[in-house]
C-alpha cells in the first residue's frame, strides 16, 4: 500500500464503513476476522509504553482494520 492512500480521508471512511460489514459477513473466513481482532484486542489489553495515554493504541488499531479491509477485498473480490 503507498502511502499517500494511507492519509486519504476517502480511504477511512471506505474502511470506517466497510469493517463493521466484513466482520459480520458470513463470506469472511474465520481466520481473517481473527487476524483483526485478536491482535487489537491484545495490543489494548497488554501492558503499554505509554500508560494511559491510548494514542498509539488507536493508531495501531487503525492501521489493522485498514490492512484486514484491503486483505479481505483483495482475496474477495465479490465483496467489494
């Protein structure tokens, strides 16, 4: 992924939108919906650098849920 389409803000809201129905979607494999949550939920649960200050955990949520977006349309083409 280049960048540039990372700071899109046509990108997160294509991503904002598109998450909540992927990981509902019966079409998704399991697996994929896992390789989502499971580390979101473990980089928010586990000990951080930055105690009480949940910046980076947003972020890195955010970078997840655009890598499981483009993971899922890419190996799914007919849930675009």
């Amino acid at each position: 992924m280049k960048w540039r389409k990372i700071w899109s803000v046509r990108r997160w809201i294509h991503v904002f939108k598109r998450v909540p129905g992927l990981l509902f979607s019966p079409r998704v494999p399991w697996m994929d919906k896992l390789l989502l949550l499971v580390p979101a939920v473990l980089y928010w649960v586990l000990p951080d650098v930055l105690p009480f200050i949940p910046v980076d955990d947003m972020a890195v949520t955010l970078l997840l849920m655009n890598w499981f977006v483009d993971r899922v349309e890419r190996r799914n083409p007919s849930l675009r």
